[in-house]
C-alpha cells in the first residue's frame, strides 16, 4: 500500500502523495482525462468526471499509462487509485493506479520510491 508522503520519480522530479481513493467507475480513463475525487459517507471514491457524484471534493489528472486489459495497469471498479501533487511547476494534482505507482521498470528501477514523510 502506498502511503502519504514525498516520493521521487524515476526522471528525477518530486511528488507528495496526499492519499488513495477506491476506483468506482465502470470506465477506464485515457491519460489527461479528468477524474473527480468525492466522498461518499464511508470512504474516498475517484470516478470519470462525467458521473458527477453528489459529493465532490477535487477533480485531477489521471496520470496513468494507456492500457489495455488484461494490463495489470488498467483500473478496474474496487482497485486502489494514488493522489498526488507535484512539487515543481504549477503542482498538478494527479492520479494512477496503486499498481501502476508501484511498479518496478526496466533494469528494476523504482517508478516511485519514497524519499521522506
């Protein structure tokens, strides 16, 4: 489970994850789309913009590679999404999957790794 706190990317740049929601969307996003953030009594949830939950908190980008299933990367209703913010430029709020935080890349190169609380 990815926790908050500041992670390093792999091309160098700094993000801080603020926290993860539960994916509750039939849909898969496309990297830009827009994705609300909503709580919804018990828990936070993500979903496309286009299902306007009654309660919405925050809209982000989905940062996520494009998949297609069966890629282990591709967001399905129930999976774990990771919100975070960059700390550099303009600070983009962005999402991707747990999974896809997670990975390891070629050579076993940390996508993410944590760097401080």
């Amino acid at each position: 489970m990815v926790e908050p706190g500041v992670y390093r990317h792999y091309k160098d740049n700094l993000y801080r994850v603020l926290f993860t929601a539960t994916w509750a969307d039939y849909e898969r996003p496309e990297p830009d789309d827009d994705v609300l953030i909503y709580w919804d009594g018990a828990k936070l949830g993500a979903a496309c913009n286009h299902r306007k939950p009654s309660w919405p908190i925050m809209t982000v980008r989905w940062s996520g590679n494009p998949c297609e299933p069966p890629d282990e990367a591709c967001v399905s209703a129930g999976d774990a999404v990771v919100i975070y913010v960059g700390l550099y430029g303009m600070g983009r709020l962005s999402a991707r999957t747990e999974i896809e935080f997670t990975q390891k890349l070629d050579l076993g190169i940390e996508r993410f790794r944590p760097v401080g609380p």
